[in-house]
C-alpha cells in the first residue's frame, strides 16, 4: 500500500467544491487530483445552508478544531446574486 500521508488533504481540512465570483460551482483541481491518488475509501463531507446558521462552525468543529486552531479555518464562502 503506497504511503499517503504527505499529502495536503492530510494536513489539515481543504475546500473541495466551492462558488466561484460567477456564483457557480467549482472543483478544486488540485485537491482532486490528491483524492485521486487515494487506494482506500475516503469520506467527503458537504454542508450548505442559508446565511449565517452556522456551516463554517459545523466544518471546524467535525474537523477537530474548537477554536479555530487550524491556519485557514473553513470559512463560509457566499455567492453573490
């Protein structure tokens, strides 16, 4: 089993669908290409909701962190209509 563990999507939490300025949906290529890499089933988490009620809490707090101890915490990114 090939040995997985530099990749980013190990360090911390990454982003792997977001809105983009035009308000659609966008892949991030790069942490794609990690999951591609992976052998063994992996779990994606997705979470949407109206504005502020608490998403980027939820996604800190199911990846361990309490107080926003990770560099780049989820933040909320919201789609301008």
């Amino acid at each position: 089993m090939p040995d997985h563990s530099q990749l980013s999507i190990f360090e911390k939490p990454q982003c792997l669908i977001n809105t983009g300025f035009d308000g659609k949906l966008q892949v991030n290529g790069e942490v794609l290409e990690e999951l591609k890499q992976l052998d063994q089933p992996c779990v994606v988490v997705a979470i949407a909701g109206l504005y502020r009620t608490g998403k980027s809490y939820l996604m800190n707090r199911t990846a361990g962190s309490t107080s926003g101890e990770y560099e780049q915490p989820f933040l909320a990114k919201h789609a301008s209509s």
